[in-house]
C-alpha cells in the first residue's frame, strides 16, 4: 500500500523542472544549483491539532503544509524551486491522500514547485516539508540588518488567521467575513512576490508566524535594535473589524501569529516607492512603526501610551 500512495502523490503533484536530474523514484533526487546561485533550505512540521484544528480538511492541509515552507523562502528573498514531502498517517485512506496532494500541487503550481522526494510512514497525522529555493549569491534577507530610523513594514493584514482560529473554537461563523477569516487559517497566501521585490531594499525581513511582536523581536535581537510599533496604524481585513472589532483586532494581529505576512524593515526613503509598488510586492505594504535604539518591541496606541500586553506570541512549549 506504501508504494501506491507514494505513486498517487507523484502522480498529482507532478511538475516539470529542468533542473531535476532525477525526482521521486530512486533513493534519492538528483538536482541541478545553476551557476551563481545559492541553495536555500528551510523545513516545517504540522501536527493535527497543533497546527491545525481536528477535522481540516485534507486539501487545506496540504495547501498550509507547503505554504508555511514558502512563506520562509519568501522572507529570504528566495525563488522556491523544489520540496521533499514526510507524511505520517494513521491509515492509507486513498482519498484523504489524493485531496491532501491535490491542495500541495494547487499551490506548488504557482510557483512551478517540483515535489522531488519523501516518505511515508503509519502513525497520528503529522506532515514534515523541506522546500528549497534558489536566489543570486549574496542576496538573501536575513534578520540582521535592521539599522536604527529604518521603517518597520508589513505585507498585506495582520490578525486574520488567528480569528480564524477563534471562531472555530467557537463553533464558526456562517457569514462571509467568517468564511474569509477561516480561509486565511486554512490557506496562508506566502508572499513570494513581496520577497523577490524586496531583495536589494530591505534591511531585515522575517515571515510572521508565531505573532508580529514575537517576529519583529526575533529581527530586533538578530540586529541589536530596538522597535517601536503604531498600533492604530496595523492593517486590518474589513472581515476582521466586522467579526470582531477594532480592539480584538489588534490583539489578534500583535500576537495572534499564522498570518505567514513578511515583516520587514527598509529606509525610510525608500517605503514610500515600496509601498506605492503593490504590483510588483503581489500586495499592500504598510508602515508600522520604526526602529529605534534599545531593544526588544515596544508598542503604542495612536495618543502615544505603551500597550501592555500579555502575550506577545506562540510558543511551542509553553504550559
């Protein structure tokens, strides 16, 4: 049974790619790094009921499964080439394994993504992906960078996924503006665009995942800076303001996490240009806030006054 599921998956993710030599079928791949490349690698586990909800459907875990590796390659400034997938599952049920593919190869062919490899093996449903990505040598973004009276950006809106997550603790909602927020949950859009564009203008990007305040602190320590964040300046979605209003919003999106957005920080003079150039960044680029001096993230409301707040994010091993 083991060969025929490894055989479904490759045979609906399938993606041509001249720079695999070899794919699915040998011990091994085989792929090409052309000349003055670099090879870039990030992996990502998802556990039923850590990382989504009991009951997701399969083709949404698949999609998030690939688009949380993405969303690294996006926050590197890297071109996502080929993945290696590891699934555990509890049974070989046929048609759980087809949808689950057929979500991984929806969003793996926006980006000509190849599945080159993996395995599978019997146990609680959890999925394990390596993407690796390509970019010119020396250009990747990193966390360090980040110099005092730097912008602080965000792509798209912050806080979605989070109350996505909240209304299916809750029962769900059964309007629109419910449904976009779950979707957001379900399927994070990982900004491959906004990470090519920002390769050469950003000092210091990082994808927020386990919540803005914790992210934005990860490129502070990286850098040896300090953050000051405008909270009445933090992009909402209008399904957001709707489901929950303005108050919850901005919790959600300071520390809620999964929105898988970039986080990032550019001149000054140069946010303007970026955030004016939607086209080319794939989406809306806002300006938060500013780096300062110091360390860690500080966040104010519009009149000035510190936020104090008890959570500043995800952490896997807290009680």
């Amino acid at each position: 049974m083991e060969f025929s599921l490894i055989d479904r998956i490759r045979e609906l993710t399938a993606q041509t790619r001249e720079d695999v030599r070899l794919g699915i079928g040998d011990d091994a791949a085989l792929l090409r790094v052309p000349d003055g490349q670099e090879l870039v690698v990030a992996i990502d586990t998802l556990v039923e009921g850590v990382h989504f909800p009991l009951g997701t459907a399969a083709a949404d875990i698949g999609w998030k499964a690939l688009a949380v590796n993405l969303s690294d390659m996006a926050a590197m400034g890297a071109a996502p080439a080929w993945a290696l997938l590891a699934l555990t599952l509890p049974n070989g049920e046929a048609a759980f394994v087809d949808d689950l593919a057929a979500g991984f190869a929806q969003l793996a062919r926006q980006y000509r993504l190849a599945l080159v490899g993996g395995d599978t093996t019997r146990g609680p449903l959890a999925l394990s992906v390596a993407v690796h990505g390509l970019l010119p040598s020396g250009h990747a973004l990193l966390r360090a960078g980040a110099q005092v009276g730097d912008a602080i950006c965000v792509t798209g809106t912050l806080g979605d996924a989070a109350a996505g997550l909240e209304l299916l603790r809750a029962g769900g909602g059964a309007d629109a503006h419910a449904a976009y927020l779950v979707e957001r949950l379900h399927r994070p859009t990982p900004r491959i665009d906004a990470g090519l564009a920002l390769r050469g203008q950003a000092h210091a990007c990082i994808d927020v995942s386990d919540g803005l305040l914790a992210d934005l602190g990860h490129i502070c320590a990286a850098s040896g800076v300090g953050a000051r964040i405008d909270a009445s300046l933090l992009p909402f979605s209008p399904a957001l303001l709707n489901v929950f209003g303005a108050h919850a919003a901005r919790e959600f999106a300071l520390s809620g996490g999964d929105d898988y957005e970039l986080c990032f920080t550019v001149p000054v003079d140069r946010a303007t240009a970026l955030q004016s150039n939607r086209v080319q960044l794939g989406c809306a680029a806002t300006v938060i806030g500013h780096v300062v001096e110091g360390s860690g993230v500080h966040a104010y409301d519009g009149d000035g006054r510190e936020l104090a707040l008890e959570r500043r994010g995800w952490d896997h091993f807290r009680a």
